[in-house]
C-alpha cells in the first residue's frame, strides 16, 4: 500500500514528494498525502531593523520594521548572504514560538509601523507570511517582502494582495547563471517582478554583484535595461556588495570600483535611482532628485543624515521623488 | 521409432519452454516485490526521520496551500 504523493504548487520547482518526503526547501512535508507545512509560526530570526537594510531607501525612511525569516530556501545560491539559516533544516535552527497574532503586537510593542518577512525566503513559510500579513495590516502595518522572487503566479498574486512592498533580489538576466549558481531558473524570477508590478506594491531590486559571475559591464547593461524596460526607470537598483560567504568563500569582495560602474551603467542607461549597497559612506547610498541632482535623502550605510523632501517633493526644485516616503522628519537625524 | 522420438522431442521442448517461462515469472516477481520492499523501506526511513524531526519540538504541523494530490500509479492502492 503506498500513501498519495502530492505535487507543491508554490514554487517553479513544483517538487512531488512520495509519503514523509520533503520539498526542496526543507519545510514542506507530505504526510499520508497532504503537504504540510514545518515553520508556520516558528521563527528562528526576529530583530528591529531600519527599513533601509531590507534595503528599502523609497519606503517610509528612517522607520523601524519588525523583520522575521524561517529556516528553509528554495534556491541554493553558493554565495548565500545567510546560508547558516537558508541552507539548514528547520529542526536544527534555534526557532521560537511566535504566532501571526504575536509578530504584529511584538512589532506594536517595539514601535515599528511595517512588518517585514526577510533573511531567508518568505516564499517557503508561505502560510506564515500570509497570516502575519493580513493581521498587521489590520492593525495598520505596512509588509514588506524582501524575496528571490521564485514563487508560482498564482500564490504570488494572493500574497501581493495583503503586502506593500518588496525588494527582489535579481541574481542575473542570465538563466544560466541561475542554473548553475542557484539551483534555479530565470524566467519565473521575471515573471514574478512583473506580477509585484501589476499589483501596484512598491517595488525596489537588488542585484548582489559577484566578482568573476555577474560582474561584467555587458551582463550589468543587459539586466539594467530589462529593469528599465518592464518596471520603469523610476524603479530604484541596489548593487550590493559580496562578501566572501557559503561555498564561494574563495572569491575576493566586490571591489567598490564595480559597484560604482554598475550605477554609472545604470544612471547611464535612465534609471533615476541605482544605489551602491553594503559601502557605508560611498555617494552611491544618497538618493539624487531627479530634477535638480541634489541630495535628497543622504545616508551613511542605513543612516539618514540629511532630509531634503517635502512630502514627495525636492524641497529644491519641487521635482517629485519616487516612493511612500514618511512626513518630513526634520533637517538631520540619526537613525539607529 | 522415430515417430516415438520425434513426440518425446516436442514433450520435452513444450516442458523445457514451460520451466523457462516459469522461471522469468518467478524472477520478475521477485523484482517487483524486491523493488516494492526497497520503496516500503525507504518511507519507513523518512517516516523514522520526520517523527525524529517533530519529537524535538521546534517544528509546526499545520496544512499547506497550494498543492495537489496525485493520482497513484497504476497497480498502486492509495492508503
């Protein structure tokens, strides 16, 4: 007698898993022919950040946002940011018990106006994401997800209904490089940032630059006019910097001169807002109007210094700003 | 004579073709139950693993979204 095999429709892997078999994420378990899920309400990250770490620089700046990640990825990046957490079963991570109902009143509790589900991959603690959503916004929270973007249409566009916001994390525009590098494909990652598009949530992308993967000037050109072309020019870029990590611990940090080439691209190529991450203090991290180039929003890594914005308006040359941006919070401040 | 030999001929082709017949159904048999057994061994592992996994206490038990069952192959009986 054989149980059932189930087919998980949350993701383009679409794994099919005999009887006690897990996903590829290592959370979702078929048991006698339903798919269950091993992280709903038990985190093993929770921490007060700025917004900008997400990093979100057009989203209510400044403002603190109660972030929270399950153990469990669907892709496999061999230069993973937070392997120890994305790359481990749920079972040997150091979880706590914390209902949707708790994340909102723990975030009320610590102040924070958003609500973000980040570090590993909200798509893979799907149901956990979706509750905590609904309820915060409920309460007037905004969400935030901060994602791969390797989640099936149908899910995704439930999802969006209830979130804000999203930073995705654009690898590459080479599917190879997706293939080979993450244990993935490209095509529903630009399925998927069409569909943040379509559903009208601010939308920003990141793109962690690789030495000797993705850092050619040509393979930079070709995802910053893709961005261009199907989100818009006012989309803001992050381009991150890589830290040796995982298994690609052997290759040497971002150089900051590939970071600034990659903006220079990207400003070259009509984006208004490409931004250098991970290089506290670089020019790269200010937000420029778009009119009159001054310095709106200037920053050191995720502090605001300096607010130079009326509403969404250059308090300059009155040239409007992309984004939700917060009431004024004066001249200067220090944020964390 | 030779009449006799050319029946006991064909007797003992038709018992030779029977024993070997016999014995690829023997063997395919074997196979399937083997290949069955493999398969009732490695859920009983997974199963082994899962409730090992749940016993620690870190881990929730509540129903998925989005997914389907599949139907059982043929021969298969669902549980």
């Amino acid at each position: 007698m054989t149980a059932l095999a189930v087919e998980c429709e949350l993701c383009p892997r679409r794994c099919i898993l005999a009887n006690y078999q897990r996903g590829d994420c290592r959370v979702r378990v078929n048991v006698d022919g339903t798919l269950y899920t091993l992280v709903y309400g038990k985190p093993c990250a929770t921490h007060v950040d700025p917004v900008e770490k997400k990093p979100l620089f057009h989203f209510l700046p400044g403002t603190p946002i109660y972030s929270i990640a399950t153990a469990g990825c669907n892709l496999h990046c061999k230069y993973c940011q937070n392997w120890e957490i994305s790359q481990t079963d749920p079972e040997d991570a150091r979880n706590v018990d914390l209902e949707p109902a708790r994340v909102v009143a723990e975030a009320q509790r610590t102040g924070c106006i958003s609500l973000a589900y980040t570090y590993s991959e909200p798509i893979i603690f799907y149901e956990y994401t979706l509750e905590a959503s609904r309820l915060g916004r409920a309460r007037g929270l905004k969400n935030v997800l901060v994602t791969a973007g390797y989640i099936e249409p149908a899910p995704l566009r439930e999802l969006c209904k209830v979130s804000d916001a999203a930073n995705v994390d654009l690898k590459s525009l080479s599917d190879e490089f997706y293939r080979e590098i993450c244990g993935g494909r490209l095509e529903p990652v630009l399925k998927a940032l069409t569909i943040f598009r379509e559903e009208g949530l601010w939308l920003e992308v990141t793109n962690l630059i690789v030495p000797e993967l993705n850092d050619a000037p040509s393979s930079i050109t070709k995802l910053v006019r893709w961005v261009r072309d199907n989100l818009g020019a006012e989309t803001p870029m992050h381009f991150s910097r890589f830290y040796p990590m995982y298994k690609l611990a052997n290759l040497p940090p971002t150089p900051v001169a590939t970071l600034t080439m990659a903006r220079n691209i990207a400003l070259e190529e009509g984006m208004k807002y490409p931004y250098v991450g991970n290089v506290p203090g670089h020019p790269g991290n200010n937000t420029y109007c778009p009119g009159c180039g001054q310095a709106v929003v200037e920053r050191h890594g995720y502090a605001i210094l300096a607010y130079r914005l009326d509403g969404n308006k250059c308090n300059k040359c009155g040239a409007t700003v992309a984004g939700l941006w917060a009431p004024p919070p004066g001249d200067v401040r220090w944020v964390f | 004579m030779k009449k006799k030999l050319k029946k006991t001929n064909v007797a003992l082709t038709l018992v030779v073709a029977a024993c070997l017949a016999l014995a690829v159904y023997v063997g395919v048999q074997g196979i399937v139950a083997a290949r069955g057994g493999a398969d009732a061994a490695d859920e009983a592992a997974r199963k082994k693993a899962f409730e090992k996994a749940m016993a620690g206490g870190r881990l929730s038990f509540e129903e998925a979204k989005y997914w389907r069952q599949l139907e059982p192959a043929e021969g298969e009986e669902p549980r």
